[in-house]
C-alpha cells in the first residue's frame, strides 16, 4: 500500500505541473487585465497602463511569470487579487470563501447519498415495477434538466410565491430577520433551498448508478450460491451485494469531491451564495489572474487527492482489486 502511494504521488507531480502550464498559459491569452481595469477611465494614459503592468508583473516573458508565479507558489503565496477585495491575498480570499462552498456542497453529496442508495436498492430489488419505473424515470429527469433551471424554477415557486425560502444569500442582511433572532437558524434558512436544489440534481445520478450496479451484481453466480445456501435475502443484500456494487458510487463521490469547487460556480451564482464559485465567476469577469489560478490550483489539488483516495477505497471495497 505505502508504495503504491509512493507511485501515485510520484505520478501526480508532473500531471499536476502540466495543468498549472496549461492554466497559467490560457488565463494570459485571455486578455489584458490592465486594459479591463482601466477601460471606464478615458483619462488614463499609456505610461499609466504601462506603470500598472509593470507592478502587476505583466510586462515580464510569459516564462518569467510562471518561473515567479512557482516560486511564490513553493512559499504558499499565490499573489494578491488584482481587482476584487482591495488587492487581498489570494489564500485569504479562498479561506473565508471556501468553508461556505463545502458547507453546501458536502450537504448535498451527504443527503443525496443517504437517499439514493436506498432507492436504488429498493429499485433494483423490484425491477420493472411501478416503483422502479417512477424511480428511473424521476432520476432521468432529474439527470436532464440543468441545475441552474432547477435553481431559478425552485426561487420562482419557493422564494417569490410561496415566500418559504430566502432567495439569495448565506445570511439575512439584518439581524431583526433572522429567524427567532437565530443567527445560525438564519444560516439553515438560507442554505435549505440551494441544498434541496443540489441535492436533487445529484442525487439523480446516483440512484441511476446504485440501481444499475445492484442489478448486475444481483445477476452473479456468488449470490445465487448465497440464496441457495439460505441465506436471509437482507443478508445477501446488504451484506454481499452492497458492497460490490458501491464501487461505481465510490468512483462518483470521489470524482464529485474532486470538482466540488469546479462544479460551484452554477449553484452559487443563481443563489447569489457567496462561495469560491461565485468568486470565481466574479474573478474570470474582470480577469484576475490570482484568483483565477488560484483556485484552478486548489481544484486541482483536489482532484487529484480525491483520485489518490478512490484509488486506495478500491481495494478495502472489494480485494479482488489489487492495488498495483
């Protein structure tokens, strides 16, 4: 196992380097920053735009960058914002963002789990059924309608009609609305309606993979044995199916942890929720490259972390899976 890990990492270095040039190189071909900064001001001249991208580093070779830019990495700096925030440290800007995405994001995968692998057990238990057929269809239309139209259809209906839900926002903007004076209520009031909306539009997928899965494991020569040696059909479920069929569940956590922040900025801009994706949606609008990479570099650190433990769950999940 420690060598394996070994190996992984080993892998990971040069895979983790090519995105960081890739990343780096895109974001530069993008545009000017300066010229975006300055576009409103039609007093501003040349040698201004000129100073401004000499302290921002930008008048340097496109190789002098990222040699600074890997540097400065190596000592966790990852540069200053250029337009958002006063110029605040990049690292300062995803530590106060970042709590917010993963307090949704996880919130979703934990519920969409607890009820779809259930479900999908249930559905594949009953195959062909009105049950399996209300499921698989429910899960395909979930799995079809984009996310962002679920938020704003949920806003529509829930927020502006009903007036159940707050529509945008983490908190109330003054304390006299929160609710019973709650500043932590206040919070789960907020977040209820992004989390159903996330949490349906995930939950469909895994439904899908658990039923699917179940039915194929279900059809095995060893479960068959299983039932005919008398075993409890809860037993031959929960106790030799289950666990077989939980890989490709593992695979999409893994994968669905990995770009957990990637997958943010579609949820947090409908809801107007104040996390890394919206805040990277702000920073590609006015090209901040720090923020922008940024958080491409947390995402990929995640990501490939993320592989890294799929990876190793494989093989306490099932040992006919050998870790070489």
């Amino acid at each position: 196992m420690i060598r394996y890990i070994i190996r992984r990492f080993i892998y990971l270095i040069p895979l983790f380097f090519g995105i960081l040039i890739i990343v780096f190189v895109a974001s530069r071909i993008a545009g000017d920053p300066v010229q975006l900064m300055t576009v409103q001001n039609p007093h501003i001249t040349a040698e201004a735009r000129q100073n401004l991208a000499e302290y921002y580093g930008l008048d340097k070779p496109l190789y002098y960058q990222f040699f600074i830019f890997i540097s400065e990495l190596f000592q966790g700096d990852l540069g200053n914002s250029y337009a958002l925030r006063g110029g605040i440290a990049v690292t300062t800007l995803i530590g106060d963002y970042a709590w917010l995405t993963f307090e949704l994001q996880i919130a979703a995968l934990f519920l969409s789990l607890l009820i779809a692998i259930p479900i999908g057990i249930i559905s594949a238990k009953k195959q062909y059924s009105k049950l399996d057929v209300s499921v698989t269809t429910t899960s395909l239309l979930g799995t079809c309608i984009p996310v962002f139209y679920m938020g704003i259809i949920a806003i529509i209906i829930f927020a502006y009609f009903l007036g159940w839900f707050p529509a945008f926002g983490a908190h109330s903007l003054v304390a006299e609305r929160y609710p019973f004076g709650s500043y932590e209520l206040d919070g789960l009031w907020h977040i209820a309606l992004p989390t159903a909306v996330l949490t349906f539009a995930t939950l469909a997928p895994v439904v899908l993979l658990v039923r699917s899965s179940m039915l194929e494991v279900l059809r095995q020569d060893y479960i068959l044995a299983a039932r005919a040696s008398g075993l409890s059909e809860r037993t031959v479920i929960y106790k030799h199916a289950l666990r077989n069929a939980l890989i490709p569940v593992v695979t999409y956590v893994g994968l669905y942890f990995g770009a957990m922040l990637a997958g943010a900025p579609v949820t947090e801009t409908v809801f107007n929720w104040p996390g890394v994706g919206r805040l990277f949606v702000e920073a590609t609008t006015k090209l901040d490259f720090p923020i922008i990479i940024g958080i491409t570099v947390f995402i990929t650190l995640m990501t490939l972390i993320a592989n890294l433990i799929t990876d190793i769950t494989y093989g306490y999940i099932d040992p006919r899976i050998r870790l070489e």
